[in-house]
C-alpha cells in the first residue's frame, strides 16, 4: 500500500496517474459499518480493473469545523493502526489529507475538482451521511451537480446492527461505559491501546502485582476508568493481563490519570519498550480502599477472574 500524505495545496506530482475506485471518509476506528463501505469499493475496483484508493484525515473534521478539542475527539485508532487495517481491507493507494482551516474552506465544487478527480478518481464510493464543502454544506445527493458526469458515485446505506447505526459515536459511548465487549463486536476487532513503558511509583512490586506503566501522553482514547481483563503484547508474544485505568485513590487524591497492566506468568525488564493492550472486558469500578491489605485481596480476586475468564481465542497458544 502507497501511502500520501497531502497539505493543501497539494502538487500533482504526489499524485499516482492511474485512474482508481477513491473511497471518501474519516474512517474512525474503521468499524464494520466502514468496512462494508470499503469492501463495496473493492468489489468494484476489482470489477473494472481499478486500484482501489482511500482518502481520510488526519483528524476529525469537527475540531476544524465544531471547534471541538483534540481531547474530546481522540481517534479510536492511532494513524499507524489506522494504516495497517486499510491495508488488510485491500487499499492500493491510501491519502491521509492535513484538515486545516485552510483545506476547510474549499467550496463544494473545489473539493471535487481537486480531491476527486484530482486523484484521477472515475468511481466513488462513501457512505451516506458524507458531506464535503466548507461547513459540510454539501451532501451525498449533491454530487452530480458538482461530479459534471467525470465519475460514478456509490452510496453504501447505513449499517444497522439491533436496530441502531453503527458509528464512531456509539462505539465512544461504549467504551466510555465500560461496555468492552459490544464496542470490540462493533469495529470488528479487538480494541486496543500501544505505548511506551514508562518508569512509575513501583507500587505494584512492593504489593506482589508488579505493573507495566504506560506512557498515555499521546492522542488515544481509554476505555472508562476501572479495572479490565487484557491480552498484552510484549515482543511479539502474547500475554494474559489484567490493566486499570485510574488515579491510584488509595494512594492520595488529585493524581495524574494511569494506565497500568500487570501480566501474568511475565517477569523481565520492559522499560522503554512499546506493548499493546487488548481491552477485553470490564471487571469493575476503581475503589479507594482503606488500606493495603483490602486492596491486596481485592487484586487477588481480580488475578483470579482474569485467570479463569475464557478469552475465546488462539493468540495465547
């Protein structure tokens, strides 16, 4: 997979000649409602002999256009996540484009006429609730006024899974709830968080629960905050866990917020290093006990239920 990265104004010299299938969207987490609208357009681009190419962003359009913080629209996937599932979906030619104010203000017609058939696109294929222009202020149903019969446009209807849309927007909700196992059946995968092991308080030794502490400083949504059976990823291998995500209560009040995983059956020296947690299910609620022994035992029975929680699935051998 080419990917191209593009800050307006871009120069056709970035651009592959060929003509392709351009699906258009945001794309965040690349759930199953997306998915359906990406493998429509690999059908097609396999249909007419086509390269199949994806146009994203690299942000939510909605903290240019909504004034919305980074914090509250952190992505479900990193970009390097982002990437590596287009790839798996079949995407020849995968443009992240810079959504800046300046991008941001192109009319309806001037997206089309450089982001559509700029990239040489004949056929188009998004879902139905994309809009384009400045302000969104056009829609799916504009674009033949603005296509002039220079490509083919297929709309993919919504997904629908018991009665409610599949979006980006329930999936936060979910994972804000707690509700791990809905929000991994939903993107269609496992959800997961990748960083760096960073130094931390030690706690966890001193408490025979050695923990992992990662540095949460980049731009990835958490779950909500509580205590979770995991797989964790070290060096290629997998592992059980079980991760919380907190404030340490019992420890003092007004801490920084923590994600720390303690693995089972692992004991080596990962500091530095990036891992990968798989969020599986929610155990329970942080608790400020009222002191160390409560809070020893209460671990002892979460090692356990995490133990015993059946992880339906081959990645621990």
């Amino acid at each position: 997979m080419k990917e191209i990265f593009i800050h307006h104004p871009y120069s056709q010299s970035q651009i592959p000649a060929e003509e392709v299938v351009l699906v258009l969207g945001y794309f965040d987490g690349v759930h199953i409602g997306h998915r359906a609208v990406i493998e429509k357009a690999r059908a097609i681009a396999e249909e007419k002999g086509l390269k199949l190419a994806l146009m994203t962003f690299n942000h939510h359009p909605s903290i240019v256009f909504n004034k919305l913080s980074f914090e509250t629209m952190k992505p479900l996937a990193t970009p390097v996540k982002k990437g590596e599932i287009m790839k798996e979906l079949g995407v020849e030619i995968y443009y992240v484009v810079d959504f800046t104010s300046q991008f941001a203000r192109l009319s309806p017609q001037e997206f089309v006429d450089q982001y559509i058939v700029g990239l040489h696109a004949v056929e188009v294929v998004t879902g139905f609730d994309y809009t384009f222009g400045k302000a969104d202020v056009a829609s799916v149903e504009h674009f033949p006024k603005y296509a002039k019969n220079r490509f083919n446009v297929t709309v993919v209807a919504e997904y629908v899974e018991d009665g409610e849309k599949v979006s980006s927007t329930l999936i936060r909700s979910l994972l804000d709830k707690g509700e791990i196992e809905q929000a991994n059946h939903l993107l269609g995968r496992t959800y997961e968080t990748t960083g760096i092991v960073v130094h931390g308080e030690a706690r966890g030794r001193t408490l025979g629960f050695p923990t992992a502490n990662i540095d949460i400083s980049r731009d990835v949504r958490l779950p909500r905050v509580g205590v979770y059976v995991n797989r964790v990823k070290v060096n290629g291998k997998w592992y059980r866990g079980m991760a919380s995500i907190g404030y340490n209560d019992t420890f003092g009040d007004n801490l920084s917020l923590t994600l720390e995983v303690y693995i089972l059956d692992f004991d080596e020296d990962i500091y530095g290093e990036e891992i990968t947690v798989e969020w599986i299910h929610y155990i329970r609620d942080m608790v400020k006990f009222n002191g160390i022994e409560e809070l020893i035992a209460q671990l002892e029975s979460d090692k356990r239920f995490t133990l015993e929680f059946d992880m339906k699935d081959e990645k621990l051998g």
